[in-house]
C-alpha cells in the first residue's frame, strides 16, 4: 500500500462516517470512554479493533512485539495505569496469536541483536513450561501451544501489579488471555482463572 493510497482511503473513511452520522467526528472530539484495554501484538495481521468489531472510542489499545508485559517496560505500564485509573477499564485484555514471529523468533538459537532482551522473556516462559512444552513432538503444536503459555503469563505479569490489584479491590477489574487464531479468523478465550491467579500470587505479589 502506498501513501497516495492511504490519504485517498481516509477521505472514503471520513466521507463513509459522515454518510452515516453527520456528527460522528464531533461527538468523537469529546472524549473516549473504552471499557477494554487491549493487549496485543504488533503483528500486522491483527488488528484489535477489526478483530472485535470494535467501534473508535471503546478500545485502549497497546500493542509490542509478542504481546508482552514486562515489569521494567515503562511504555506498557504507563499504558495500564493510565487505561485503570483514569479510562477507568473493566477489563483488561491480552491477546496473542497463533504463528506469532516473536514466539518463533525467541525459540531461535542466534543472536537478534537489540531483539535479544525482549525475546528473552519468552525464552522464559519456555523455560517455566519446558516439560510440557519438550513433550511436544509437532513444532507447528509446539509454537501454538507456547504462545497460549506466553499469553497467560502476561496475565499473570499483570496481575501482580499493584494498578491490577486495586482495581480489582475497587471497581472489579478483571483480566482475560484470548488468542486470535489467523488461520481462521475467531478469537479464542483461554478462560483465565484470574482469581485463582490473584489468589495463589497474593502471598508474594500482594501490593495493596
């Protein structure tokens, strides 16, 4: 796609909002009000809003490579922080997708340069699962089955901070791990035991 293109899409886009609602844009100025924060990846193919039929205003979203939450990444904190205490979200969703290149990337045995320190914390979401995972004979199961693995310890990376828990105390905030399956479109939800999570963490993590 060129960037002709893309201008000329954009004036369809706004021509196409108008059509519908003369006000859209106006009533868009006034400020966003999203119940979701979104977690993704930065995957081109996965777009959070397209993916969920999601309308502009009721998705925050953030996305990096492989859907990570990291503890020393100001950029997702900041994120968090401000989609709890301030959009006052409901939920907080991480979304990762099968034949993820971050997941595969991280499984590689050479060196990516800047990429390595990302990379390593999927490195050691193997790691944690290695005899789970090591009893995989298929590479393609493997792969999936890993970035399922990545996405729940994301949840449980939120989770133990202190934003997560009280919201959860406050307003019962609640996070959710969903994969979005490229090969055939549907989100998956992995069903999260968010409060078994909070709950076998607490005794460590416990922030409030």
């Amino acid at each position: 796609m060129n960037l002709d293109t893309v201008f000329e899409n954009n004036e369809k886009w706004i021509a196409e909002k108008l059509e519908t609602d003369p006000d859209f844009f106006k009533h868009l100025a006034e400020g966003q009000n999203p119940d979701l924060l979104y977690i993704g990846c930065s995957d081109s193919r996965v777009t959070a809003e397209e993916v969920m039929g999601a309308k502009p205003g009721e998705v925050f979203v953030h996305r990096n490579i492989a859907n990570m939450v990291i503890s020393i990444d100001l950029n997702v904190l900041s994120v968090v922080k401000y989609a709890v205490d301030y959009l006052k979200v409901k939920h907080i969703i991480v979304c990762g997708h099968y034949a993820c290149g971050g997941v595969k990337a991280a499984m590689k045995s050479e060196d990516l340069g800047v990429l390595n320190p990302w990379l390593r914390n999927i490195r050691d979401v193997y790691r944690i699962h290695k005899d789970e995972l090591n009893a995989i004979e298929n590479e393609n199961k493997k792969y999936d089955r890993l970035v399922e693995l990545n996405v729940k310890e994301q949840c449980v990376n939120l989770i133990k901070t202190a934003t997560v828990q009280k919201a959860y105390r406050d307003h019962g905030l609640k996070v959710h791990g969903w994969i979005f399956d490229v090969e055939t479109g549907k989100l998956v939800d992995l069903k999260i035991d968010f409060e078994g999570y909070l709950k076998n963490i607490m005794e460590i993590y416990h922030l409030n």
